[in-house]
C-alpha cells in the first residue's frame, strides 16, 4: 500500500482507505485470536508510515459510506496513536486531524460525536488549549447553536476536558481577556435547566470537576451553583440525581461553610435519596454521612436525624437480590479460583523504623451501597458514641429474632450493624459484650455461610475485650471458645468463610500475642490442614496469619513439635514453587517473619532459603540486562520480596548468618541493587545493607567506599520527596555503618551531615520515620567523627535536639546521646545559644540505661553550670516549659541518672532540692512508706 506524504493539503488515496477499513473491519468481527494478533501487527506495520494517523481521522471523520462501527474503530486506534505519537508528529499532521476532529463535534451520529469528543480531549491533554485557538470558539458556536446534534457534541467533548484536564480552562490563555472557564461555567449553568436530559447531566458533570479546584468564578457563583443544585435535585434521571448528590458530598469536603445555611434542608434530601430506587444515587446520597463527619459540622444538626437515618442505614445493609455476594453461598473449596478473582498483590517494600498498618481485606471486594452503609455507621457511632445505642439495638435485636430461612439476610445485615458500631459505641456496648460474643459464637455455625463469614468479622472487631478476659476463668473460657470456632472455620468448606476467618484470627492474634503460645500446637495444627486445602487466593490470606503468628509469639514458636507442624508444609511449597512463580511471594514475605521470630532456631533451614534468595536476586539481574539470554522477564518484585527475606534472615541469624554471607555474592549483587533505578528494590537493599553492618559489617569492607558513596547520594534534598521511604532506608543504613565502621566514614561526613541537617530543618514537612533516622543518624556520625561535626555544630543544634526530644528510648537514641556528648565536649560554646533545648532532649529519657552514658550527660550539664554560672543557669531552666520543667523537678533526668548534687531546677515553692527532699521524708514518716529519694540525686552526698 503506497501512503502520500503529509502535507498541508493532505489527500487520501482510495486505496489506502480501503486497506486499513478492511482491516479494521476484521478487527471489530468474531474472530479467533490467532486472526486479531495478525490484524494488529498488519495496523501496527501501517502505523509506521507518517501519515496513517491521518487516514485514521479521514476515516472517523468523513468516510460515511463506511459502517459506524469501522469509523468508530479508526476514532479508537487514532486515539491510541496519540497519546504516544502526537507531540513528535510533523505540524501539518497535527493541523490536519484537528482540524478535522472539530466537525465531528456536529455529526448526526452520536457515536462519532463522543469518539471525536475523547480524541479531542487527549489532544488537550497533551498540548492543552493554547496551541488550539480554534477549539474553544468552535466549542462556545456550537454550544450556542440551535442544532441539538453541535450542542451535545460540543457539551460531551467539553465533558471530557473538564474530568480529563480541568486546570487548562482555569489557566490564562494569550489572546484572551478571561480564563476559559470563566466564559464557559454561566454556559453551563443555563443548562442545568436544558429540557434534554443528556445536556443536563454534562453541564453538571462539568461543572462538578472544579468543586476541587475551585476556581473564583464557581467560588463567587456560588449562590447560582446552590440553586442549580437544588432545582435539579428530584430530577426525573437517576443519572442527574448522582451528580446532584456527588456535588454535595465533594462541597462538604471542600466548602462546607457554603453549606451551613442549608444543612437542615440538605440532611432532610440526603436522607430522602439515600432510600432512592436506583442504587448507584442511593449509594452516592449515602458518602454523605462519613464526609458530614469528617468535615466537622455541627453534629447537633445532624443528631435530630439519626432516629430516621439509622433505620436507612441498617436497610440498606441488607444484601440486595443481585449482589455478587450471593453467588458464593456454596461449598466451593475445591473449585479452582478464577483469574478475575485473584486480585493483583504488591509486595510493601521493607522499612525502618515504620509502624506498618496494613488494612484489613474488604468483607466486601466490590464497593456498594451495603458496604457504604455499614462504614457511614461506623463513622457516626464514633461521631455521637453510645448516644446511637437506644435506636439501633431494638432494630438490631429485631433482626436478629427472625428465625426463619427467608430472613437470614436481615440477620447478617445486623451482624454487621453490631461490628460496625463495636469501636463508636465500646463503652456502652461494655456491659453487654460478654452476652453479645455468647450470642456470636454459634453463628460461626450457623447454615449460611455469610453468616459465617459476618460472624468471623464481628468477633475480630471486639479482639482486644476479648484478650483482655483471659486473666479470669469466663474470660479465658470464652477466649478458648472464640479461637477454637474462628480456627473451626478457618476449615470451613466455603471459600469465602475461609477468608473471613483467616483474617479474624489474623486481628485476633495480634491483640492476644504470647497468649496464644500455650495454644500453639493446636492453632498450627488447624492453620497446615488448611494449608492442604485451599486454593491460590486464600493460600495468601493464610501465609499472612502464619506470618503475623509468628510475629505475634515470636521465640516461642521455636519448639520442635511446632516446628515439625509448620515447616514440612512451607518446605515442600517452597520446593514445589519455580523461582519465576510470582505464587511465591507471599510465601517469601511468610519465610522473612518466621526467620525473625525463630532467630538462631532457623538456622537449620537457613542455607537453602538464603542460596535461593541469592539466585532469584541473580537471575532477576541477568534478566534486567539480557531478557533474552536469561529466558524469563525481569520483575523487580522477585528482587525486592529475596531481599527482604535475607533481610529478615540477617535479623534472625544475627552474627549466625556470617557463614553464609562469606561464601556468597551478596554483596556484589546488593551494591547493584542499591544502584537500582526502581526506588523500592533500593529501598530493600539499602534495609538490607544496614542489617549486614549491624552483624557482619566486614564483608562489606571490599565495597564500603562504594556503598558510602551510594548510600549518601540517597539524601539529596532534591530527589528526597519522591523518595521518602529509599532516603529513610538508606539514613539509618549510614548510621549502622558509622557505629560500626567508626573514622572509616570520614570521606562521606560531610556530604551526609549537611543532608541531614537540611532534614531536620524541614522536620514538619516530611515523614517523622525519616526526621527520627536523620537525628540518630546525625548523633552517630558526630559519636565517630566529633572532629569533623564538632565545628559545625551551632548550625544545626537545636533542630538536632528537638528532633531527639521526640525519640524513644532505646539503644539507637544512646549511639545519638554519645555523639551529642562527644561533641559538647569539643565544641562547648557553640551549643550555648541552644541550650534549653540540649535540656530539653535529656530531660526526654525515661531511663538511661547505660551507666556510662550515664556518667557522659552528667558532665555534660554539670559542665555548662560551671560555664553559665548559677544565675545564668538557672534563667536557661526557667525558660523551659512547664511539662519539661515538672519532669526536671519530680524525675531529673529519671532513674538511673546521677546528678551528684547538681540542682537542676528547685520545685516550685522549695528553696532548693534539699528543702523538697526533706519535705518527702516527712511525708514519707507520716505515711510510714519507704523514704522518698528524688531519682538521679545522691542524697547523701548533696547532704555532706
């Protein structure tokens, strides 16, 4: 097929036209899809000839002879190119198809209309408005035409603008005296009272997208929005009445002050469509209640309500008769999940220092009107707490005294109800919450399995009272009767109980912790019989409890009759899964946590695990650089989830796992890694990178310079946003390596401090993760190098010391504390001008623990007395808030700190310590209890 060049005055030729509509004919017809893929790669062949985009919009635009469904499909693949080619073709390529795109707008068939509409809004996106002057006047003619067919086109395709770029018609534009929208939004206003259905829902769509952005036309038109809103709001078209009530919810979450004058007519619509016949309005009238809470209105407005909201709420938490839900109500455990059920997993990258919260799998996978209701329920009994008992619970207890098969959807639903208010409504739900898990208990029973699956989900939500009864006989009893049925259904025969229970025993575990130990034969027994039975999507959820079991009892799992019930299954698993299998990522992610929890105990399946870990991470490198020669496709994820588990072996094994790094690769493999362009394999590595410093710190030495280098360029403060997580990684890999590598770290001091100094100037902006790291860090290079920080460090003491204020006790805030004392004693005037908050940050420990340390911040204040004198002293601790003065004066410094006679602050009221020492002995008489000794001062001494 011969393709003319492309030019101002472009012509097709009639064959080409023919070639590629047969082809698009056959794409669009029932074919096989050996056909398709030959039909694709012969359009792909066409794609290379400059002009075939051109054919495209001839197509769509004018080749009426041709079926609708072929232009269409030419108006599709056009759209495609695009995205891609569109910048990088020649202008009079460009020119031509928008210049043919506009008519479009106007042509009798809708379908080309709406194909041309979403072409012209991905041009908008790539070039925005300025380079089409034509665009906007072609759209203001026809929206201002009386032709019905220009009207909508035009109305669909600025639709599309709005959802796709709204900020390009709330931009200036040369050669125009007013932003866009500012021309457009009284349009659309006008047709918000259109007799055509159509061109309601458009204009109101449109207008919708800047709810966000708020331009200042909308935000001074608001009063004619209100009155728009509320003329459409019983509209006849459910699709008019979602928008109406999409545009309330978004106002209250961004305006709610406009609303206020209306809340009480708003509460009484919301409420009216929230019983609405057509779900999806009902549904979108329902996000109302969780976004009135969130906003903070006045909740006295919306308390009048509740006798008639709850009611709606609880009906509506009924499964409706086509919930796909329903569809999974029999034994299925043996049927093989389908593709589509199995939702794409993303493994979380390791980080340190984090709290990670992970959320707990939807009850429901698809968001609806019952899942909405039941989370707007949940929201208000946190907002009003148990004042929502005496109208829901006779409802509740309704529901559940049908008996009868036909109402078992009611009581599901008020199982429901009683999980979702179990954290608003505790306290008064406290007294009864022994009867209510009495009643729950036998649902794990019951005939139904969503009834099962509910009850599993109930229960976990009252884990913690649950817990907090084992201390007492009826507690204990019930907690046994609470794991040994949720663990009962764990091997249920219905897959979706299955799911429900792993995921309640999960919560329950976590909550109960040690307490399951004397429990663990019996819980590991019933979780690898469930092993051997599920099938891929559950198996996940299952490698999950296992992993947060062994998180949850930690040591204890490393028995022998527990480990001869766990590891065969896992072992074979593992054996049974390729390295290219992604099915082997969740049982990676299991492996890192039973690593942890065994330490040395896993040393005897260590080798194997650590080798694979090695391979996989190797051929995943060969597999980046040469598809081709290493046979699979390269997925960072194999990588990030083999990392990961070494790390955990590296934490498990401790110095254990040196054997095995000496006889590796791994360092080689993990300076590449920590080089890696995809930031969640570096953010492994560098994990991974400060485990093997805290342990084996000398099979890094052939590379340290290299991974100093690296690691450092991790902080530059202009890749830090888009990289939080890689940055906090690699700061507290940097300060493993100083503890460890001391004067070794001089060549990167400097570069590393100023980095992390930046960081803690800009504390409030970024992730307290890394601003902790970036403290105790800074602290550690000070405690190897004071030398070189020393000189520096006026400039950045009292962000430095505030951030260690905000730091928990423990062994990296000693490392900091020793680099701060190291350099105090080097450099003590340039701390002088931040000395309330060097105070500050003592007066921040519970307990020192190390007597050394001890000792070092003892010299420390005692040495800035001595400097400042008694007065100036004295007027430094007076300028201390009051908390942190309270703390110096009833815990200075807090057991085991000596001060020595040091008075840091007297008591309010006291002369001195000593006053307030022999006041407490008298007390101390009087109550015939064991003399008080202020903690840290040694009494005797200050009294000689």
């Amino acid at each position: 097929m011969a393709m003319a060049a492309s030019s101002t005055s472009w012509q097709p030729q009639e064959q080409g036209i023919k070639e590629i509509c047969g082809l698009l004919e056959q794409q669009i017809s029932p074919v096989s899809t050996s056909e398709k893929s030959q039909i694709w790669q012969q359009l792909q062949h066409y794609s290379q000839f400059p002009d075939f985009n051109n054919y495209l919009a001839f197509i769509l635009a004018h080749a009426e002879v041709k079926p609708v469904e072929v232009r269409q499909a030419a108006g599709l693949l056009l759209k495609n190119n695009l995205r891609n080619a569109f910048k990088s073709m020649a202008p009079a390529s460009q020119q031509y198809i928008k210049t043919v795109l506009l008519p479009c707008l106007g042509s009798p068939d809708r379908h080309i209309r709406t194909t041309g509409g979403t072409i012209i809004s991905v041009i908008v996106q790539l070039v925005g408005v300025i380079g089409w002057p034509e665009l906007l006047r072609t759209l203001m003619t026809f929206l201002d035409s009386g032709d019905i067919n220009h009207v909508e086109g035009a109305m669909d395709a600025l639709s599309k603008i709005c959802e796709d770029v709204p900020q390009v018609l709330d931009s200036d534009v040369p050669g125009m005296s007013e932003r866009p929208i500012n021309i457009f939004l009284p349009k659309l206003f006008e047709f918000f009272q259109s007799t055509h259905v159509l061109l309601r829902k458009l204009a109101l769509n449109s207008v919708n997208q800047y709810i966000m952005l708020m331009p200042a036309y909308l935000c001074n038109s608001m009063d004619k929005y209100l009155h728009g809103l509320f003329l459409l709001a019983n509209d006849p078209a459910p699709e008019v009445r979602k928008l109406v009530c999409s545009a309330f919810v978004q106002l209250v979450e961004v305006k709610p002050a406009v609303l206020e004058p209306h809340l009480r007519n708003l509460i009484e619509y919301m409420l009216q469509v929230n019983k609405d016949a057509d779900e999806e309005v009902a549904l979108e009238a329902c996000e109302f209640w969780s976004a009135y809470c969130d906003a903070q209105l006045p909740p006295e407005k919306l308390h009048e309500f509740l006798p008639h909201l709850i009611p709606v709420l609880l009906s509506n938490m009924v499964y409706a008769d086509d919930d796909e839900s329903l569809d999974e109500t029999e034994e299925d455990e043996s049927v093989p999940d389908r593709e589509q059920d199995l939702k794409p997993r993303f493994h979380s990258s390791r980080l340190h220092g984090s709290d990670e919260v992970e959320d707990d799998d939807d009850v429901v996978n698809v968001w609806n009107l019952r899942k909405c209701s039941a989370a707007a329920l949940d929201i208000l009994s946190n907002m009003f707490g148990d004042e929502i008992l005496p109208t829901i619970m006779p409802l509740i207890q309704a529901n559940l005294s049908n008996n009868d098969d036909q109402s078992w959807k009611q009581r599901e639903a008020a199982v429901l109800a009683i999980g979702a208010v179990a954290e608003g409504c505790l306290n008064g739900l406290y007294q009864l919450l022994p009867e209510i898990v009495s009643f729950l208990i036998p649902l794990l029973d019951d005939k139904f399995p969503l009834i099962r699956s509910i009850s599993c989900w109930t229960l976990s939500r009252f884990s913690r009272f649950i817990v907090q009864g084992i201390g007492h006989q009826k507690g204990n009893e019930q907690f046994e009767k609470v794991l040994m049925g949720i663990l009962g259904r764990v091997l249920d025969t219905n897959k979706r109980v299955q799911e429900a229970a792993c995921s309640a025993f999960a919560t329950l575990e976590e909550e109960a912790a040690e307490e399951l130990a004397p429990r663990l034969e019996t819980i590991l027994q019933h979780l690898m019989s469930a092993f051997g039975k599920y099938q891929k999507k559950n198996l996940r959820i299952l490698y999950d409890a296992i992993g947060t079991l062994a998180d949850a009892v930690g040591g204890e799992l490393n028995q022998p009759r527990c480990l001869e019930i766990l590891m065969p299954p896992l072992i074979a698993k593992w054996q049974q899964l390729s390295n290219f299998d992604k099915d082997i990522f969740p049982l990676l992610e299991c492996f890192t946590s039973i690593a942890q929890a065994l330490g040395p105990g896993f040393s005897q399946f260590a080798e194997p695990v650590f080798q694979r870990c090695i391979l996989i991470i190797q051929t995943q490198q060969m597999a980046k650089a040469n598809p081709s020669s290493a046979g699979v496709p390269y997925d960072r994820e194999f990588v990030v989830c083999s990392l990961d588990l070494l790390s955990g072996l590296v934490e498990g094994l401790g110095s254990g796992v040196e054997s095995l790094v000496s006889q590796s690769i791994l360092r080689d493999l993990l300076l590449q890694c920590c080089m890696d362009d995809s930031s969640d394999v570096r953010q492994s590595a560098f994990a991974l990178l400060g485990d093997l410093a805290r342990v084996c710190p000398i099979h890094l030495h052939p590379s340290l310079s290299q991974f100093l280098d690296i690691t450092a360029k991790q902080l530059e403060t202009s890749k830090l946003k888009e990289t939080i997580s890689v940055a906090n990684n690699a700061c507290w890999a940097l300060g493993e390596l100083a503890v460890k590598v001391r004067q070794e770290i001089s060549p990167v001091v400097m570069t590393v401090v100023s980095s992390l100094v930046l960081i803690l100037q800009h504390a409030e902006e970024l992730n307290k993760s890394l601003v902790e790291n970036a403290a105790i860090t800074l602290g550690r290079f000070a405690w190897a190098c004071p030398d070189l920080v020393s000189p520096h460090m006026e400039h950045f003491m009292q962000p430095w010391c505030n951030a260690l204020s905000m730091i928990r006790d423990d062994i990296e805030k000693e490392d900091a504390f020793r680099g701060l004392c190291a350099m105090v004693k080097m450099n003590p005037s340039a701390a002088i001008s931040s000395l309330p908050s060097l105070v500050k940050a003592i007066a921040s420990w519970h307990e020192i623990r190390s007597p050394d340390l001890n000792n070092e911040v003892y010299q420390v204040l005692h040495g800035y007395k001595q400097m400042l004198g008694v007065g100036p002293w004295e007027q430094c601790i007076s300028s201390l808030e009051a908390p942190v003065k309270d703390k110096l004066c009833y815990r200075p410094l807090m057991n085991p700190i000596c001060l020595k006679g040091l008075i840091l602050y007297a008591p309010k009221g006291h002369s001195s310590w000593l006053q307030f020492y022999a006041k407490q002995q008298r007390r101390a008489k009087v109550q015939q209890c064991t003399p008080f000794v202020p903690r840290g001062l040694e009494v005797n001494e200050t009294l000689a």
